[in-house]
C-alpha cells in the first residue's frame, strides 16, 4: 500500500503541475501560438483557447493538487478522492481529441496517467478497506 500511495502522490503531482503549466500560457495567449491555431477549436463550442484552459487549469491542475494533499494527510477516504482526476483527465482527453479530431503522443499519456489514478484509487480504497476489515476481527 506505501508504494501505492506513493506512486499516486507521484502521479498526482505530474498532473497537477503539467496542468498549470499547459494553462496559464493559454490563458495569457488565449489566440494561441505558432504551433497552436485556433483552428483546432474549429469542431469545439470555443472560439479561443481561453475557456478551455481555465477549465485545464481547475479541473486538472488545481483539482488534482487539491487531491494530493488529502492523499498526503490520509484524508479518511482518500483512495476514491485519488480516483477522480484520473477520471476527469481521461473525460478531458477523450473530449480534447474527439474536438480536435487530432491524435498525438499527448493524449495517450495523458490518458495512462488518468487509468493509472483510477486503478490506484480502487486498489487504494480496496487495500485500506481489507485493513480495516482485518483489524475488526
């Protein structure tokens, strides 16, 4: 279980930061940059990369931060909290590409670091439940 917790802290940290870095700039240059136009927004609700960094930003970078220090403190619970920003980083990928209509190397990564906090989650969840069922009895 320490190596679990570990690796989720780990993987929560990656994302949380990545998140913010890839945001903040969007955020600053909402018009994008070269390398990055606005016509991959061409198939999404936005106009501008503004609305969907601000959502990067809270969804998966301050949300996932968020979660590691509930992980960090055994917030009572926790392995289903380190469970949902692997959910909503696989949500945000699998939205991401179907808008973008555009797979790269990114989004499979991004996407194995969201399974990755999903099944460390459950197991998580699952090993500290069998350790309180042992110390019942």
């Amino acid at each position: 279980m320490r190596l679990m917790r570990k690796t989720a802290i780990a993987v929560l940290g990656f994302l949380g930061i990545s998140a913010i870095v890839g945001a903040v700039p969007l955020i600053l240059h909402p018009s994008g940059w070269p390398g990055l136009s606005l016509s991959l927004l061409e198939h999404s609700p936005f106009h501008s990369f503004l609305t969907p960094a601000i959502i990067l930003l809270l969804a998966n970078g301050v949300s996932s931060l968020v979660v590691l220090w509930l992980t960090l403190r055994r917030q009572p619970g926790y392995g289903w909290i380190v469970a949902f920003p692997g959910c909503v980083v696989s949500g945000w990928i699998i939205s991401k590409t179907i808008m973008f209509r555009e797979v790269a190397w990114l989004p499979y990564l991004y996407l194995s670091v969201g399974l990755v906090l999903i099944v460390l989650g459950v197991e998580l969840t699952r090993s500290t439940s069998a350790r309180a069922h042992a110390a019942a009895h």
